[in-house]
C-alpha cells in the first residue's frame, strides 16, 4: 500500500488531531488514515455536476444542472416551511 508523508504540520494542528484520535480510541496513525479514506471516498459536488451535463448531453437535455439545482433546493426550502408549520 502506498504512503503519505505530510510535512510542516503546525504543532497545535498535530496535537489536535492527536487528541480526536484519542477520543476514537485510535493511533493518530489509524484516526488519520480513516479520515482520508472517508475523504477519498466522498463524491463532490463538482463530480455530480459534470455526471449531470455528461448525462444531460447524451439525452440533448436542455435542463441544466444549475436549474436541476434549483428544483433541489426549491423543494429542500418547501419541505422545511412545511415543517416550521406543523
């Protein structure tokens, strides 16, 4: 498996990771590991909108991801004043 060295870590940055891991019952090896596995795993935003436009351009779609968007965040902010009247 391939290594990571990382170096010029502010002390305090160093000794605050130290002490998650601590809290998760892990080495700071382990804790930082996880946590760029979890990073590495993440899917950005960037990477679905580019999925989008690959997908709306073979279907010669003329939604963009921008209005898809939209209708993503329109429907978030309808849910929550549903909520906040009940």
């Amino acid at each position: 498996m391939p290594s990571i060295s990382i170096r010029n870590v502010p002390e305090a940055t160093r000794d605050a990771l130290a002490a998650k891991a601590a809290l998760a019952g892990q080495s700071l090896q382990e804790y930082l590991l996880a946590q760029l596995v979890e990073i590495g795993g993440r899917v950005e935003l960037a990477e679905i909108l580019a999925e989008m436009n690959n997908i709306a351009s073979v279907w010669e779609s003329s939604v963009t991801s921008e209005q898809i968007l939209d209708a993503v965040h329109d429907g978030r902010r309808e849910a929550d004043e549903k909520w906040e009247r009940l």
